[in-house]
C-alpha cells in the first residue's frame, strides 16, 4: 500500500456528497495517528474550495483515495 504524505495529491474513488464526486483531484492537508484517515481538500480550478454545507475540508479513508503520482 502507498503511503501518502502531507501536500501529495490523490483521486476520489468514492462519492462522499453532492459537490464532491468520485474522480476528483484532492490534496491531503494532515495525515491522522491511525495513519488511515486524512484530511483533505479539493479546490476549483479558480484557486477556492470545494465546499459542502458551510465545510471545505473532509476526513477521508485511505481505501477512499488513489495516490497521484504529479
């Protein structure tokens, strides 16, 4: 399994809400102590974020995401 650090990117395999859709392009901001869920952040080719319902980060499991390698 490929470990990602802070600042890689990654693509969504999963849905997780209406504005934020399975093939999207995201960036971990922090790696949690279970190593297996980060926080992370997807932004619009504008330079804002991706928001849903007033929150613009999301914690995220590891089997939800695939590394990128950019």
């Amino acid at each position: 399994m490929i470990k990602l650090n802070q600042y890689d990117s990654f693509e969504l395999l999963v849905d997780i809400n209406p504005n934020i859709q399975k093939g999207m392009i995201g960036v971990v901001l922090e790696i949690y102590d279970s190593l297996d869920d980060y926080e992370v952040e997807f932004i619009k080719s504008d330079g804002t974020n991706f928001d849903y319902n007033g929150e613009c980060t999301f914690t995220l499991n590891r089997k939800d995401i695939k590394p990128l390698k950019l």
